[in-house]
C-alpha cells in the first residue's frame, strides 16, 4: 500500500473528560494527549488521522456518514452509546467503511452491562483496556486489516 491511508477517530460522550474522570479507569492523560500520541506514533506507512468527538449520538451519526466517503478506516469509542445505541451500530454498517471498536478501559472487567457491545460483531476488531494505547493498536489494527483486504 503506498497511498496515504485515511483513518478517522470518533469518540463518543464524556471521553472529553478523559484525564478528570475516574483516572483510576482511564488514566491521567486528557483526550487530547492521547490523541497527540496517535497522531505522532510511527505506524511504519504514510497515515492521515483526523478526530472527532461529539457527547450527542446524532452528531456522530452526522460524522460517520460524512466520513464513510472519505476515510479509509474508522476507529471509534463510542462510550456508553456501545452498549445502547442501534442507531450507531446502522450507521456503521451503512458507511461500509471498515472500523474498530476500542475502549481505554477493559468493559469486560466492568459493570455487567458494559459488557454488551451493540458494535462488536460488526467491528474489524475490538480492542478493550489498552489503556492510552488502545487508540495506536486500532489503527494498527485497521492498516493490517487494510493491507491484506485492499490489495
């Protein structure tokens, strides 16, 4: 693959208060931050990322049928709209655009409903408690899934 590979972030509601809540669950580093680290990670190949992040479900919405045409990848942490929104889940289906669910913190380890994931068994992978680097290991994950399925 020589193009430039386009991936898209989309982060769901209260991950702008990443950093101030709970940093017990998902660290001291802001939104931000960690989105610095993804954007200056040496992935090996020539990546464009571009973030979104949005505490209303129609606005992500909005955002994943405006990148379906755009990105070639779309990493997305959905926050609590992963375990309740069928809305979310039609839309990525929709877009056709190849994506991966990621969370900071392991949901599996967590509260009983939070382990339900109305994404996942449409998801290219699913990547849960990797903490700050769960954002770098999706892309990873989206540029293999990439380079052996658009060859």
């Amino acid at each position: 693959m020589s193009k430039i590979i386009k991936i898209h972030i989309i982060n769901g509601p209260n991950l702008n208060l990443t950093g101030m809540r709970e940093p017990g669950i998902y660290g001291q580093k802001s939104l931000d931050e960690i989105m610095a680290l993804t954007r200056n990670y040496n992935y090996g190949t020539s990546v464009s990322i571009t973030e979104f992040q949005s505490n209303c479900e129609g606005a992500i919405i909005d955002e994943i049928q405006k990148e379906a045409s755009i990105s070639d990848f779309i990493v997305i942490n959905a926050g609590g709209y992963t375990h309740t929104s069928v809305a979310l889940r039609d839309a990525l289906v929709a877009a056709e655009t190849p994506f991966c669910e990621v969370h900071i913190s392991n949901i599996f380890a967590r509260e009983e409903f939070r382990h339900k994931s109305m994404l996942a068994d449409k998801a290219v992978s699913v990547i849960s408690g990797g903490g700050e680097m769960t954002y770098i290991l999706g892309i990873i994950a989206g540029i293999s899934y990439l380079k052996q399925n658009l060859k």
